[in-house]
C-alpha cells in the first residue's frame, strides 16, 4: 500500500484510458516520441517506488519510458536518493527531462536547487509532498528530505496539484509554484494522484505536461 495515495472524493472517468477515443490516445503517443527525441524523459518516483498501478508505471509501459531506481524504496535517505538521480542525468547522452511524483517530486526541487540546470531541460513535478506543512502522520518518513525549496528552480517546471490532496493543499501548492516560479496545473479532485486513484494512463496529465514541454522547453517540441 502506497502511504502517499489518499482516495478521491470524486473523480472523472473522463481522466481515466478508456475515455479518450484511439486516435486521442494514438496522438499523445506520438506527442511522447517527439519529445522523446529531443531529451531522455527520466520517471522520478517517490516512496515506495510507484506501483503497477500508478500512471508513472501506465507511462513507462505505454511510451517506453526510463525510471529512476533507488537501492532502498521504503527507508529513503536523501544522500543516497539524490546520488542516484545525480547518476542518472550524468550518465545520459540528452538532456533529462524529469517525470516526478510526490517524494520524488521533493527530491528533483531539491536536486535543482543544488546542481542547477546542468544536463536537465525541464522538469514535471506532480504532487510534491510537503514535508514542510503537512500534519500527515506518515510525514516523519521522510521529514529528513526537508525543508522544501523557497527559491526559483532553475529551469522551466511545472507544478501540478489535486484539490483534495493530503499531502498538499491547494494553497500551499500555488504558495511552492510561486516561490519556484513553476507553471501550476490543476489536476481535479485526484487525491494525490498515486497508485490508489484510477487513474489508467492519466491522459489529463500527460497533455498537460506535452503542452508545457511545448511551450517552455528551449527547443522546439512538434
């Protein structure tokens, strides 16, 4: 059970795969291969490592797309979490574009303040738990990844957020988005938008994050 997937109060089926006709679904594959083309899109998860269930899993299945992996998913430490990633984009022969979630949402805020945009075009940040201000019982967790970013990120981000978030108010999620100077995304009442929301393929998110990567990456996106 992922700890970070709190159940929606409502949800649109509309969200989910099976309600966008094939050639819908067919043109974000597409869009994915493009955008594949021009830089290495990177899954960032968060604790517990993004179950079969969790759209970053729907992604990396259906687009072919590379996750980030961690020695230890259920006792995270920073260090090594963020050597991890650190690896990754170093050893990547394109630019990263980074896919996070929840900790892992955390984990890249923190890893571009620290190394800057070096060798990384962009990043979609879905869900970030705020370890600063949530009264989660589950956040002693992770509360050594504290605290959260106050300052611009340096390269185009986008902050995408549910309404009924229980790790993440939507307040404090336009609150990060503005310190970080992060496009913000509505996701709808999605709860935390993990492995306990049906979410299939996400198409909601995924064109929310193409269109963004159209406009705000520096390279043209078709």
């Amino acid at each position: 059970m992922n700890l970070f997937s709190g159940r929606p109060t409502s949800f649109d089926p509309a969200w989910a795969t099976h309600g966008l006709p094939d050639t819908s679904r067919q043109q974000i594959a597409g869009a994915f291969k493009r955008l594949g083309q021009q830089v290495e899109l990177l899954l960032v998860p968060g604790l517990f490592g993004s179950g079969p269930d969790h759209w970053q899993s729907h992604w990396e299945q259906a687009y072919g797309l590379k996750r980030l992996h961690q020695k230890d998913w259920e006792t995270p430490t920073p260090a090594d979490w963020e050597a991890s990633l650190t690896a990754a984009v170093e050893t990547s022969s394109r630019p990263v574009f980074l896919i996070a979630h929840s900790l892992g949402a955390v984990l890249s805020a923190k890893w571009l303040c620290r190394h800057g945009g070096h060798r990384v075009a962009g990043a979609f940040l879905v869900a970030p738990a705020d370890i600063d201000q949530t009264t989660h019982p589950d956040v002693e967790r992770i509360r050594s990844f504290g605290p959260l970013p106050h300052t611009p990120l340096p390269v185009p981000t986008a902050l995408m957020a549910s309404s009924n978030d229980p790790w993440l108010s939507l307040p404090r999620a336009r609150e990060l988005a503005g310190q970080w100077q992060s496009d913000f995304l509505e996701a709808g009442a999605v709860g935390h938008i993990g492995s306990s929301e049906p979410l299939g393929l996400w198409e909601h998110g995924a064109t929310a994050m193409l269109d963004f990567a159209r406009r705000k990456l520096p390279f043209r996106v078709q």
